[in-house]
C-alpha cells in the first residue's frame, strides 16, 4: 500500500474537493481516493508525513494534526475516514 496527501503552505488548501487522502493498493495498482474534508477546515495545509501502522491505519502528521493524528481507513465502501 502506498498513500499520499496534498501540501500547501501558501496558500492553505481551502477547497474542500483538494482536501484528500489517495491510497495505492500496489499489488492490483488499484487507487481508492478519500475525503478528509470532514476532519479539516479552510486553514488546513495538508499532512507531511504518513506512515502505515501495523493494524492498517495512517498516522499523519503536520499542519491540521498540530501533531500526529491516527486516520482510519473506511472498511465500507462509500464510507469516511475517522481520525
């Protein structure tokens, strides 16, 4: 699995649609994206680092975090990243 983030710092991401999580499946090059817009707000530049945990979630860490945040990745489909 790989993942990724947008990073902005000037200006913020304020657009809610731009406010994502991209994650990779790399063994079927599958790509699910995710909205974190319900976990952000209009100051929020993005997230610099992520790392997989054991368990499958991403801790994230960097603006809108003001430190490490744990993100839940759906198990539904349609459903929304908890945090």
């Amino acid at each position: 699995m790989a993942a990724a983030v947008p990073f902005d710092m000037n200006p913020s991401i304020r657009d809610p649609e731009l406010r994502v999580l991209r994650v990779w499946d790399l063994a079927s090059g599958e790509a699910t994206t995710y909205s974190l817009a319900h976990l952000t707000d209009s100051s929020w530049w993005g997230y610099y680092q992520l790392h997989f945990a054991p368990d499958g979630s991403l801790v994230a860490g960097g603006n809108g975090a003001n430190s490490a945040v744990r993100l839940v990745l759906p198990t539904e489909e349609g459903g929304k990243v908890s945090a």
